[in-house]
C-alpha cells in the first residue's frame, strides 16, 4: 500500500483529492530515511557541541584546504552562498573556523579550521550513527543504493539545470 492511500485510510477517505502515485511515495520514502538519519546524526554530534551542518563544512574546508571560500562550500552542501556565509559567520564566532583574507583581493576570504575546529572535526570523524544505521544493508545493498541516489541526484540536478556536479562524483 502506498503512503498516500494508507494516510487516505486513516482519515476516513475525507481527502479523496490526494495523488496516490508511487514516485510521490519513494520521494516521501527519501524524505523519511534522511531525515531519520540526519536527526541519529545530529543526536550524536550533540555530545560534542556541533551540528552535522557544522561537521560537513569542517571536513569539506579540511578536505579543499585554501580555496575553501564560502561560494565553494556552498557548492558542497548545495546551499544558497548566503545561507553558508552566515553559518561560517556563526562558526567563526565558536573559534571553530577562522577566516582569512586573500592578500591580492581582498573581499575573498579563504577558511582554515582552528584547533578547536580540528578537534570537533575529529570528534565527528566517529560516525557511529551513521555506521550503525547503514550496516543493516548488506554490502551488495549498499552498492545497489549508492548507484540508484547518484542516478536520482543526477536527474534532480539536471532538472535544475545545475551545469556541474557541486559534490564529488
């Protein structure tokens, strides 16, 4: 049975307008599980006092080194420059990341993490969650899923008319 016809089933049929189509229902399906995953996640960076937002940009900024400018790790996370900007003005202010101004050009500021970012990067280097949540799929699971998102991604983005991958292939 299909999310839509079940949520049908439980309020009556008063809402006999609903599409009931399967690609809805893998979308809900998707929306669920990451955002099952995101909040495990999240539960376990808690400990540590940093949001998995907070744990993709220390490692995407470890990871590109100096040319980590907030338009680049936008593309990373697939986010607006401007909502990263005010993330990487918020860790700033934490003393988890430092911005450093470019000597040739001035308004472009590169990021490096701080010793306190190094240590929270580290902290949630430990994935346990995730681990623990992915290791219910078999091995041949896991690469049959990592290849049907990486096709869904793909589409999403040239729908979007995205000309390049923002993330690594």
């Amino acid at each position: 049975m299909f999310i839509a016809e079940s949520l049908l089933k439980e309020s009556d049929g008063a809402m006999t307008n609903i599409n009931t189509d399967e690609a809805y229902d893998l979308w809900v399906l998707l929306a669920q599980a990451r955002d099952a995953l995101y909040k495990a996640r999240q539960r376990e960076l808690a400990k540590y006092n940093i949001s998995p937002r907070q744990s993709a940009v220390l490692f995407i900024i470890q990871t590109i080194g100096d040319n980590a400018t907030a338009a680049v790790i936008a593309r990373y996370l697939f986010r607006e420059t401007h909502t990263t900007y005010e993330l990487l003005l918020r860790m700033e202010k934490e003393n988890l990341i430092k911005g450093i101004r470019n000597r040739d050009n001035k308004k472009r500021v590169s990021y490096k993490l701080t010793p306190k970012g190094l240590k929270a990067l580290d902290d949630s280097l430990k994935r346990e969650s995730v681990n623990e949540i992915i290791s219910s799929l078999t091995k041949e699971d896991r690469a049959q899923l990592k290849s049907y998102l990486k096709k869904l991604r793909d589409r999403a983005l040239s729908l979007l008319a995205t000309k390049e991958l923002p993330f690594p292939a």
